[in-house]
C-alpha cells in the first residue's frame, strides 16, 4: 500500500556545534506536531543520528530516523540523506560528491545529495553550485530567512533545472522543529514504519512535495545566534 509520510528533512541536535536541543526533545516536539520522522543533519557528525536511533529503540516509538549529514565542504555546505558514515569537511564540492558516491557503493546505501539554502546570504550557501549534476535536490525552503529571496531563487533553479525540490526548518533548537516539511509517497507493506531506505527511494523517484512554509520567528533565530556565539566565542 502507498502511505504519505510527514517529514523534516533538515533538523539539528546538540550533536551539531550551534545545536541546542537533545534528540528526546527534538522527537518529542516533532511527534506532538504530528510528523512521522526527521531526517537528522548534524554539522559534519552523525553521532546525532545514532543517538536519536537508540532512543527511538529504547522507547519503541513509531517514528521514522533518516540518517543525514551538513557537510562543511569548501564552498559551502551540502546536505547528505541516507549515508550512514562522515564525509571529511573542507573538500571542494565535486571531491566532496566523490567521496559520497565511493561510501554509497561502498556501503550499498542509497543517498540523496541536496543544496541546502543554496541562496541564502552568510549562511555558507553553494550557490550555483546548485545545478551540478550529482545534486538531485534543492532546499527550496528553509525557514531560517530574514527576506525570501534566497527561497524565491532556490525554487526557481530547481523549476529551471528539473532538481527534485524539498523543504527543511534548518531547525537549530525543537521550538523550530516542523516549521517546513515535506510530504513523501511511499509504498510500505504494513502499517508499522518503514525502514528509511522505503523513504529514501521514494525521495530520490521525486515522489515528494513540500507542504508546511514557516518562517522561523525572529526572537528565536536571534537567541539561536547569541547562543552560537556563546558556545563558539
């Protein structure tokens, strides 16, 4: 049977250097604003995800863990779904999609790589860089955005280039867990969860649209950044 799956493509938890919140807040929030998963992108780590794994185990909870990574690579970042290992950061783009490509047949996973905010201005976005062949998706919403405009390009491109278009929150604490999300088709055999590789596919055959388009109120984007600040400085 096909079953549409609400998700958060792009979440961090204090695993991430300017990350905030625990895993168990993170899927608390998310489960009580009625997602079905999160894809966890942590800043170069996947320790998040393992994390967030485990608690989901230990407690036995229907909910879905799609493991993701924001690689920091030389001319920006890129957002790596369905990896199960770390990508080493400071490679150019193309060494870094190298990279990703040898562990994914490596390791035989199946991978997403997506141009996270590839418009937004101080936000260590790749720009045109976007429309590399070997990125098959756009961010074209996060909602970490002060104007839109970054959004309003991002959009465009992926229209003009056919890149299969996805929404994340950029969520940096659980009160912006949810605030974009994208709903995904995917054929499953019970009513159970899939495992993420059934939403990984569905992701990569572009059977997905976004849904929720929440900008992330000011007062927390500005605490966020004085607590970056606070933690980094």
């Amino acid at each position: 049977m096909t079953r549409t799956f609400t998700l958060d493509l792009h979440v961090h938890t204090n695993y991430s250097v300017d990350g905030h919140d625990t895993v168990e807040r993170i899927i608390a929030v998310a489960r009580a604003r009625g997602l079905d998963g999160l894809a966890i992108c942590d800043h170069n780590t996947i320790a998040g995800v393992q994390a967030a794994r485990d608690y989901v185990t230990a407690h036995d909870l229907d909910f879905l863990i799609i493991p993701g990574e924001e690689v920091s690579t030389a001319q920006g970042h890129l957002l790596v779904l369905g990896l199960e290992e770390v990508i080493a950061r400071g490679m150019s783009v193309r060494e870094t999609i190298r990279a990703v490509r040898h562990c994914e047949h490596e390791h035989a996973q199946s991978v997403l790589i997506i141009a996270p905010h590839p418009y937004h201005p101080f936000r260590n976005s790749i720009g045109n860089i976007c429309i590399h062949p070997e990125i098959a998706a756009i961010e074209v919403f996060n909602s970490r955005y002060f104007t839109g405009i970054g959004n309003w390009w991002a959009q465009r491109t992926a229209k003009r280039t056919a890149k299969i278009a996805v929404a994340g929150s950029d969520a940096h604490s659980a009160d912006c867990v949810g605030l974009a999300t994208v709903a995904v088709d995917a054929d499953v055999e019970a009513a159970r969860m899939p495992d993420h590789r059934a939403i990984m596919q569905s992701l990569k055959g572009g059977r997905v649209h976004v849904q929720a388009r929440e900008r992330t109120p000011f007062r927390l984007y500005l605490s966020q950044l004085c607590k970056k600040k606070q933690r980094v400085g």
